[in-house]
C-alpha cells in the first residue's frame, strides 16, 4: 500500500511540478539572447514568479518520492511504473495549460498506459 501511495504521489508531484513550470516560462516569454545580462534579467523574473516556486515544490516533493521508492522497490519496476506522469502530464497539458492534442500523442499516452499496466502486472 505505501508503494502505491508513494508512487501515486510520485506521479502527481512530478507531473503537477513540470505543468507548473511551463505554466511560468509561458508568463515570462521567450528568451531571445544569451547575453550575460538577458539571462540575469530572465532569472530575476523568473524567481518572482509565484508558479516557478510552486513548480519547484512539487519536483522536490517528487524526487524524494522517488528516493523513498528506489529505497524499498526494484528499479526495474520503479522507473517504468513512473512513466505514468506521461499519462498525467499530456492530462494536465491539455485541461491545465489549454494545449492540443493530437490523435497520435493520445495513442502514445495509451501505448504508454499499457506498458505501466504490463510492468506491475509482472
């Protein structure tokens, strides 16, 4: 049971993390120099952006998840059974963030969904 909580919230953190994160650097626009000072102006935006913290919470609540689950789990069946946040993430794109999908990413999202399901099968 602890597994499937940890892993639930693996999924969730991780995938609510990277939403939350593009969800900023939509805020913040395009960078359109690499010069030393455009960078700093950027990071400086950056780390006023309330969603940027938000998204960073949630990646750090992910990778110690993860570190609890490779702790008691094989990597074998970790790491695929994390897959799932693909399935999550094209989820929240599109309800969170607006995006489109098309026919050939929810057949990936699928495909991805029946290997999750054959790996904790096995």
């Amino acid at each position: 049971m602890r597994t499937a909580t940890v892993l639930i919230l693996l999924v969730l953190s991780g995938s609510g993390g990277d939403i939350c994160l593009a969800h900023a650097m939509k805020r913040l626009g395009e960078v359109h120099s690499f010069a030393p000072a455009v960078i700093l102006s950027f990071l400086s935006r950056a780390f006023r952006e309330p969603w940027m913290w938000i998204g960073i919470a949630q990646l750090t609540l992910a990778f110690c998840s993860l570190l609890a689950l490779l702790s008691w789990e094989a990597v074998s069946f970790v790491l695929p059974a994390t897959a799932l946040s693909y399935v999550t993430g094209a989820l929240g794109s599109k309800f969170f963030l607006g995006e489109r999908l098309t026919p050939l990413r929810w057949a990936g999202v699928g495909l991805v969904s029946v290997g999750v399901a054959l790996v904790c099968l096995g």
